[in-house]
C-alpha cells in the first residue's frame, strides 16, 4: 500500500472514530462546567467542530426499518447542497443547489445541474452545471424543454437550445417573493392533476408581479400557496400555507408542513372561497398527526455541541432565545421539511399513499400512515419510539424528497455541518462556528426494498403520443404524472380516443383520474365521457368527473341530471366536491341539488364534517341565494335544525350582500314565513338583523308586525330577555337568547346584559354576555364591564379587556378611568400596553403615553429566578393536572381536555422543567411566530385581536383564550397589524404560586 493510501486510511480511521466519540463529547457539555458561564469566555473548547463523513462511510451511519436499504445515486462534486430533484421524461435529474445557504445569498453561488445515469444503473454518472448565478434556488421543475427555477425574489424559465446540458435561455416569469427567512423562501414545484405546476409560497410571503403579463394585478400571497398554467405562464393563488415542502395523493389532496407542525391536510381549493366574499371561511390548513404537531422523533444522531452550549446559556439568561430543556434540543420535531406522499410502486403496498416527512434538524425521515373516515383524514405513527431512517451522522441534513422513475423515494441531504437559522445563533456561539461548512459536499440517497431491482422502462421522452396514453395508467406514481405532462405539453390531439379508453375502463381508478385530467387539458373531454366517470365504481373518480363538470360545455342535460343524482351519493367526499362545484352549474336544477345536500347533512353523525359541506354549499350561493332559501323554506325538510341553521346563514349572508333585487325577494320571504311559522320567521328575521350594515334595511325589518300585536322585533327582544335571565332554561339555549339581544336597541337591554355578567352567572352565560355588549356601540358598555371587572375570573377579565378596547372612542374612556383611579393599570397586559403606544389614532397613543409612562412592566426575568425555586420544591403530578385544568385549559389541551389555541403541549416534557418554567413566565423571550397576537380595526371602527388561526380568499379568523375566534369578511378589515407578542399572557405569577408551579411541572413532565 503506498503512503498517500496508508494516509488516507489513517485520516479515514480517524474521522470515524472522531464521529463515534461525539455522543460522548456532546454528554460531557450537558452539564455546566465549574466555572461560572460569562460571555467574556472563550467557548472554543466546548464547541468542538464535527467532521463530515466521506461519501463512502456515510452508508455505515445509517438505520432503516427491516425490509429496506439505502442507496447514494449521486454524491460530491456530482452535486453540492441539494434541496430539491425533478426528473425530465428522459429520467435525468435537474437538482438545485443552495450553496449560498445560510448568509451568503448576494453572492449568486447558487446553481442548478443535470445529472445523468448514463448505464441504467441507478447510481448517476454524469454532471454538468445547466445554470449558476443564482442566489438561493430552493425549487425546480420541468416544462417544455426547459426547466422552472424558483430563486426568490424570481421564478426563472431556463431553456437549453443547442443540447449540450447547460441552459441558453434565462428568462424572469415572475418575481416579488420575499426574502426575508432563509428558511421560509418559495419552494417544492410539484405536477397538479389539474395540469398546472403548484408551488409553496413559504412564510416570508410575496407580491408577485407576472412579467409575461405586464398588465396584470400584483397578486398578494401570504399564507396562500400558488399555481402555474404552463401553457401562458399566468399565477393564481391557491390553498396552501406551509413551510417548506408540498406533496399531492394519489388523487390530488395537498399536505404540507412547517417546521413544528409535520403533517397538515389541505381541505378545499380557495378558489370556491373566493366567489362569495360575504361568508366566512372555515379553517382551510388542519393539523392531522394523531400525536400532536410536534410529535415526539427519536433521533439517533448526537446533540451537537452548539446546541447544548447554547441551551445552557439561554437557561442562565446569558443569551436570548427559548430554553432547551434536558441539555438537549431534539426529542420532538423542530426542523420538518419535504412532505412526501409515496405514490411509487417499489414499496410494499402497505407504503402507498404513506406520508414521508424529514427532519433535518433531527438527521431523520419520519413516516406516517394517512387513516380516512369520509372527509376526515389522520396521521398515525408507524413505529414505537422509532423513525423510518436514522443517522448517527449529524451531517445528514435531509430537506427534501420525491416519487422517483424507479418507483423508489429519492432523498436530498444538504450535508451540512450546521443547519440552523443564522439569526437564532449569538455571536459568541457563531463566531466558533462555520455555516459554509459542507458547501462542496451533498448526497442523494435513494430507499429501496432489500429485493429492489433496477426497472428498464424509466425513459418514456421517446414514447409516441399513443404509448404515452397506456402510460396513464401506470402502477407508479411518476410515469403517470410524467406521461399526463407531455400529453398536456404536445397537445396530444391524437391520442384522445386511446386516453378516453384509459378514462372509462382502466385497470387503476388513479389512470381513469389522469386520463380525464388529461382528456380536459387538450379539450378533448366530451360529456359522454364525463357521465360514464360521473357513474364509475370508485368514489374518487365520481368526485373528480364532479369536478371537471365545472367547465360549462360539459354541462348535457344527462350530466346535470346525474349531478343531482349524486346528492344522495353514499361517499361525503363526493358530496363535500358536489356542493362546491354546484357554484359552477349554469342550470337551474342546481337549487335542487343544493337543498338535497343541506337535507342530507342531518344524517351525518360528525359534526364537523356536517359543518364542512354545509360551507361548501354556501360558496356557491352568491347569486342564487334568496332562490336556494325559497326553495328551502317551501319544503317539507324545512323544520330540520340542519336546514334552518342553513337558512339563517343564507339570510345573513343576503343581509351582508346588500343585493337589491336579494333583499326584496327575502322580505317578501320573510312575511310569507312569519305568517305561516313565526318561530322560524323569527330566527330568519334576527339573523338578518345581525349582520346587516343598512340602516334603512333594518329599520324596513324592524317594522315588520304580525297579528296586530306590534312590532315583532320588540316581541323577540322582549321574549330573548327573559329567557337569557331564566336559569330553567339550559345554558346552551340561554346563550343563544344572549346572541338575540343583539338586535335591540342598547337602552332596552343594557340592564339585562349587566345582570348576565354577574359573578354568580355560569362562565359561558357571562362570555356570551361580554360578546354580546361589545356588538353595540354605545360608551355605556365600558361602565358595564369596569364595574364588574373585578368580579370577573381571569379568563372572563381577557374576554373584558377584549371587548373595552374594541372600539376607538371606548379606548379614550378606558384610559381616563385608569387615570383617575377608577380601574387597575396593572390589569392591562403588555401586549395591549404595547397596542395602544402604536396605535392609528394619534389622540389614542398621546393618551396612553401619558397614562403608562410610570407604569414599568414587571421585568421577566426577575420573575423568573423568583420562581426558580418551584424546580427543586416537592410536587405532586395530580395537583398539578388542576393547576393546567384552571388556569392553561383555555389555550392548550391535554389529555382530552381544554382549547388547542396555543403551542401543542403533547411533547413539552422534551423541552425539560426549566424550559416550562420559563415559557410560562417569560412567554415574549422569543416567540413562535404561529402564535404571535394580531390586531384587527375593521371599517367599522372595532378591533379584534388573536393570533392568525386562518386566512382564506374572503376571510382572516383570529383564535383567542377559550377557544374563542373572530372570523372577519376582508372587505370589512380596515387594518391588520402584528403585536410581535405572543398571545401567552405575560403575568401568570398572579395566578400561580410557586408550589403550584411545581406542581404543574410535574404534570407536565409526567406524560407520555
């Protein structure tokens, strides 16, 4: 052997040892050294550098579940920092390298290459760079020759003309994504079966300008996702929100994930939102895994040194940031990226249709099983205290994965030595550090079964327009996804009678699903062939020819007979697509369908679910809604609880409108109605009452008299009054007696009101009270609650706040009592503080400078060494259930009980009790954004506030204490403003005494 192979044997052998020893040199940091930590010492010698792993050892550190293997397809210098693959029809792989990752964006170092396997081998041979110059490409896709390239702030097309593998064309399609998170930029281009390329927008947001369509409106893209028709390379909007990563099932559901949340269900498209600004939307982007958002990953990598110096420091309050608690920050999802639904067929068929999510931070792939029950989807974990993939290798960075050729999973590893946001590391860490290391190095791993072996059939570039159609409907995932794209690109014309084949008769409902997609991207779909897949065996495709029913050529009276008919489908999903698509019906049999639906929801035992298609159904209502009420209220289904809740919802929703020729025929309506079923008439008339902005529309309902008795609106007041006051009533009829008094005149209901937020009132009856005062606007109402404030529990004395700060001219009245002694500035929160010293109203903040200048928010950190006693004290687990029953209940949820409103709490016992101790006192030390506090003024002048539950096309819900939300129209938001505060309430040392809090910690820590 010569000396440069004995050297490299050495260094080999040493680099080997050096990894394994590191879970020894990271335990040694876990404890603080003798002396007393400063930021005047030097942490070099604690913050050991980690070596990377040669390509050829990396194999050695990994883990795999029985029945698997994993490959490398491509390492360094074939590719360098891969973050995301596309495969051309040729099986070729264009990879995206963010070698500028973290800091060094301006510097352009990013690229895009092609690899090849020349050999059919499955390991790829050949590299070459078709695109450099870049600043931080973190997508790509292909189309027409050429490649997609998403770089923030732009979208690039890259065409190679002369086929030498390096790109001759760069054109901007589109640009306006920001940049302002390195780990929140757009990315992950994935194939739609609607033939367009759909992409995340990420959390740093976008204004996105479309350069081929200079005459276009810039389109807002924050908390929404977007969309590509190829063909004009026009951008639509469309339901999304997550971090980084986007995946479709096997007929077309969305999932995505964020870095604590790793697997969220995409309910609806946002588009049908979008046709009826006057409703408001339901929760689009759902948390679905069965053990919480940041469910518990079991890594098998060390905690790097960093992190362990840094969780030390953030402890002893030496750095900001939250605490880590155990010496170690891994345990539960903190990095979750690349979101991957299996649609290969090289897995057992139990891995179909699985979800595959990374956590890069965690040097893991977790894997969970997609469980339905009609329109309910869950994810539940497939390994005890296990992972799908693990490494030893802290370098092993996977942030991204994809349905290969071979119908394999393909696995991009950034190989990094740190993959950390640079703004979450303190200089005295950082300057030890180097957040380059690892850019000349990346891997692509590929999983295989232990029997895999290689396919032929990979390249289909070459097949003919007719074999393309059989393709359709492949077993694997990505030929038919691939095949459909190059029909859609060619314009297949003459394959549509081979396609329609696959449509009606294939083997798979997923190739029937393609081939209609297919069909309608080159206009060759006819309705003959849509009312055969109308009546298919499989659900899925019933549901999806619903869909492509929308384009109104398609729309033969056989078709729309048959829409009807499928009303009574047995499948919900079907129903839940029927009442969207409904709202693209030119057919007046559409009101029928409709009525059928909302009559059906009766029999359906889960509520939510009822919830959920009763919305649909009213997204597509926007021009026929006083027609679908008429239909309603004259059918013998009328005295169902589901279809009144339904014809309220349509009044309020006509009463928003302010339509005319609507409003006319509702009041011809309601006076048929009042006449023949007054209570119904009653419950119609009040919905109207409450939503409406038009005074003279109120004041013609307000005169509305029945039986000569007298205005039926008094009657109703009067009737709701001593009803919310009557306790033999129940508290849920009560409430809604509460709810009515909104109609009246404030006079005439104050008093009742004041009587309903008594101590001695149950706490539901007091909420809905303080709900319902704070929908007048009357300054009288802050006398009301100031008054009574005191007497109020914590959570109700949050509901009152809410309410006296709604309003500007209430505000004003609110800081002159405080003034003058009259109420407790203490009781004013920081966030609120922190409100008003912003506020828009210039005579509010001049006001509340005064008031709070010597008011000094008690210092959190002084609160919380004042509790660090609570950590050694005796506790008791069960006291400790009580102390979260009565005081965290409001905003978390554990073991069945309480409101999801705040962090998911299921794997708090990872973080360790001094972490608790401090989330809970010092909840602004650094602040998710997911639950930062939002403040909402709406053209009305009233403000709300919460965090961001949801945003739709028409709507923004804020989530607050108690699991109170505020669904707000956009066309009524005036402001939205960021508090930068989390919707944690700083001072929870006034409710909780010390052996309370260990108590609470206690509990906490024991769950499992």
């Amino acid at each position: 052997m010569s000396h440069c192979q004995n050297l490299r044997s050495f260094w080999s052998f040493l680099t080997l040892c050096f990894v394994l020893a590191i879970p020894l040199a990271v335990q040694s940091q876990e404890n603080p050294p003798k002396k007393p930590d400063s930021l005047d010492v030097n942490y070099a010698d604690q913050l050991p550098r980690i070596p990377a792993v040669k390509p050829k050892d990396a194999l050695a550190t990994f883990k795999l579940q029985p029945g698997f293997r994993i490959e490398q397809v491509a390492t360094e210098p074939l590719v360098a920092d891969p973050v995301a693959i596309a495969f051309d029809e040729f099986g070729r792989m264009y990879v995206a390298e963010m070698l500028g990752y973290s800091e060094d964006g301006g510097d352009n170092l990013g690229q895009v290459r092609l690899v090849e396997d020349t050999d059919n081998d499955g390991r790829f041979d050949k590299s070459t760079v078709f695109v450099k110059g870049l600043s931080w490409p973190t997508a790509v896709t292909c189309w027409n020759g050429g490649v997609l390239i998403g770089a923030a702030p732009d979208i690039f097309y890259c065409r190679d003309l002369d086929g030498d593998g390096v790109s001759d064309s760069k054109e901007i399609v589109f640009t306006g994504f920001r940049r302002s998170n390195v780990q929140g930029l757009l990315n992950t281009f994935k194939w739609g079966l609607d033939n367009r390329i759909h992409g995340a927008t990420s959390s740093s947001g976008a204004d996105v300008k479309q350069l081929r369509h200079p005459k276009a409106k810039t389109l807002p893209l924050n908390r929404r996702d977007f969309a590509i028709e190829p063909l004009t390379m026009a951008m639509s909007a469309a339901s999304g929100g997550g971090q980084h990563g986007l995946s479709f099932d096997p007929f077309g559901q969305k999932f995505v994930c964020s870095n604590s949340d790793h697997l969220q269900v995409i309910q609806f498209e946002d588009r049908y939102v979008a046709r009826n600004p006057y409703i408001k939307s339901l929760p689009n982007r759902i948390s679905i895994a069965l053990d919480g958002r940041q469910a518990t990953v079991y890594r098998a990598s060390p905690v790097e040194p960093w992190r362990v110096v840094r969780t030390r420091l953030r402890v002893q309050k030496l750095v900001p940031g939250p605490v880590e608690g155990g010496g170690t920050a891994s345990g539960y999802f903190t990095g979750a990226t690349g979101i991957t639904i299996y649609r290969g067929n090289a897995f057992p068929p139990d891995f179909y249709g699985n979800a595959f999510v990374a956590d890069c931070g965690s040097n893991l792939i977790h894997r969970k099983k997609l469980v339905r029950d009609q329109l309910k989807v869950v994810g539940q974990r497939q390994y005890d205290k296990g992972e799908f993939i693990t490494s030893k290798d802290i370098w092993f960075r996977p942030v991204q994965m994809a349905n290969a050729p071979d119908g394999t999973l393909f696995v991009c590893d950034m190989s990094r030595e740190v993959i950390e946001h640079p703004k979450s590391l303190h200089p005295i860490i950082k300057q030890h550090l180097d957040l380059t290391s690892g850019r000349t190095q990346g891997r692509i791993y590929r999983i295989v079964p232990t029997d895999f072996k290689q396919p032929t059939d990979i390249a289909i570039g070459k097949l003919s327009n007719l074999e393309l159609a059989k393709v359709l409907d492949h077993p694997n995932g990505w030929h038919r996804e691939t095949a459909a794209r190059l029909i859609y690109t060619r314009r297949a014309v003459n394959a549509a009678e081979a396609i329609e084949t696959i449509a009606v008769s294939g083997e798979r409902s997923e190739g029937r699903v393609r081939a209609l997609y297919a069909l309608a991207g080159i206009e060759q779909l006819t309705a003959k062939t849509l009312f055969a897949a109308l009546n298919d065996n499989d659900h899925q495709v019933r549901r999806h020819a619903i869909r492509l029913a929308e384009d109104a050529s398609l729309q033969s009276p056989a078709v729309v007979d048959r829409l009807v008919a499928l009303a009574a489908d047995e499948s919900l999903p079907v129903a839940l697509q029927l009442a969207f698509t409904l709202g693209e019906i030119r057919s007046a049999r559409r009101v029928e369908a409709m009525a059928k639906l909302i009559q059906r929801t009766s029999e359906i035992k889960d509520p939510q679910q009822a919830e959920l298609i009763r919305f649909a159904i009213q997204t597509s209502t926007v021009d026929i809604g006083s027609d679908l009420l008429r239909h309603l209220l004259n059918s013998s289904s009328r005295k169902l609880p589901q279809v009144q809740t339904f014809a309220s919802a349509l009044a309020n929703q006509i009463a928003v409108q302010d339509d005319d020729s609507h409003k006319s025929a509702f009041m011809i309506l309601l006076k048929r109605t009042l006449k023949n079923d007054e209570r119904l008439g009653a419950q119609i008339l009040q919905a109207a009452l409450q939503a409406s902005k038009n005074t003279t529309f109120k004041r013609e309902l307000s005169l509305i008299t029945t039986k000569g008795e007298g205005a039926l609106l008094d009657s109703i007041v009067s009737a709701a009054k001593s009803k919310s006051l009557d306790q033999r009533h129940s508290v849920e009829n009560r409430i809604q007696a509460i709810r009515t008094l909104r109609v009246g005149e404030f006079v005439s209901v104050a008093n009742t009101l004041a009587k309903l937020i008594d101590y001695r009132q149950p706490q539901q009856i007091q909420a809905a009270a303080l709900s319902s005062l704070a929908a007048f606007d009357d300054p009288r109402v802050v006398d009301i609650v100031v008054k009574n404030f005191n007497s109020l529990s914590p959570q109700l004395q949050d509901e009152g706040l809410e309410t006296i700060f709604s309003r500007t001219t209430w505000i004003h009245e609110v800081l002159k009592q405080i003034s003058e002694k009259k109420f407790d500035a203490s009781a004013i929160g920081p966030t609120r503080v922190s409100f008003l010293m912003t506020h828009p109203n210039a005579g509010v903040r001049t006001q509340a400078k005064l008031v709070f200048k010597s008011n000094v928010l008690a210092r959190r950190g002084e609160v919380v060494t004042a509790y660090r006693d609570a950590l050694k004290m005796p506790s008791d687990a069960q006291r400790g259930r009580q102390v979260f029953r009565k005081t965290c209940a409001t905003c978390h949820r554990l073991e069945e009980f309480g409101h999801q409103i705040g962090k998911d709490l299921k794997s708090i016992r990872n973080r360790g009790p001094e972490a608790i101790l401090v989330n809970v006192l010092d909840p602004n030390r650094e602040v998710d954004p997911a639950y930062v506090n939002y403040t909402v003024i709406t053209t009305r002048g009233r403000t709300y506030s919460g965090i961001i539950a949801d945003e739709s096309a028409t709507s923004v819900t804020l989530k607050r204490a108690e699991n109170t939300t505020d669904t707000l129209l956009r066309i009524n938001i005036d402001e939205l403003k960021s508090s930068r505060q989390s919707i944690m309430p700083e001072g929870l040392e006034k409710q909780i005494n010390k052996q309370q809090m260990a108590d609470l910690i206690a509990y906490l820590m024991s769950l499992k």
